[in-house]
C-alpha cells in the first residue's frame, strides 16, 4: 500500500511481539517454575534433613553427611535460579539460539536418562 502523500513508500505490518520478549521470557520462567516445584522442595527437604541419607540405602553409605548435604543445597540452588536462566534466555536470545540450547539439553537429559538406566539401576 502506498500512503496519501503519494512518495511509494509501504507500510510496515503490525508485529504483534515487538517490545514483548520480557513478558515471554516472565511466561516462560513461570512455566518452568510449575514444572520443577515438586523436584525443588524435595530437593529442599534432602539438604535440610540429614536423616534423609538413609532413604537412598546402601548406595550412599560411604558419603559424608556433610558432602550429601552440600550435594543437595547446590542442586536446590541450581532449581532455584533455573526458573530465571530459563525466563532471561527467551528474553534475550535468537530463536537460533533457542534452539541449539533447546537441542544440546534434551540430548544431555536423554543422555543422563540412559547412562542411568545402564550403571545405577
């Protein structure tokens, strides 16, 4: 479409998203905080109570109390910051990006998935 004035130039389209990326990447992270909530306050719970050592049998038999907790705390902070990781990268990165992130952590987690199937259980 050409404007009134008559000078050829055309009219942008209306994006909807533009300005918008805070607000996916807020959406975003509070997805991803609904989905973790459950591992989070166990997590919690692990690294508060040291009795809990004695859930996992004789598998951690051998690791310090204090090890086991410092494992726990660090895994609670890891869920903790993921919601806002999650929320800053939609917010920041390309779509590209997005992606290639996307793709190398469902690779790590199927990954994981396996080598735990085949050595632990």
């Amino acid at each position: 479409m050409t404007s009134k004035g008559g000078n050829g130039s055309r009219e942008e389209a209306l994006d909807i998203t533009e300005g918008k990326s805070g607000l996916w990447g807020a959406l975003a992270g509070l997805i991803v905080a609904a989905l973790i909530a459950v591992p989070l306050s166990a997590a919690f719970a692990f690294a508060t109570h040291p009795a809990t050592q004695q859930l996992f049998g004789a598998r951690l038999q051998e690791a310090s109390p204090g090890g086991y907790q410092a494992f726990w705390w660090i895994v609670t902070i890891f869920l903790l910051a993921l919601p806002f990781l999650v929320g800053f990268g939609v917010a920041k990165l390309s779509t590209k990006a997005l992606l290639v992130i996307g793709a190398i952590v469902a690779l790590f987690v199927i990954l994981v998935l396996v080598l735990g199937q085949m050595f632990v259980f």
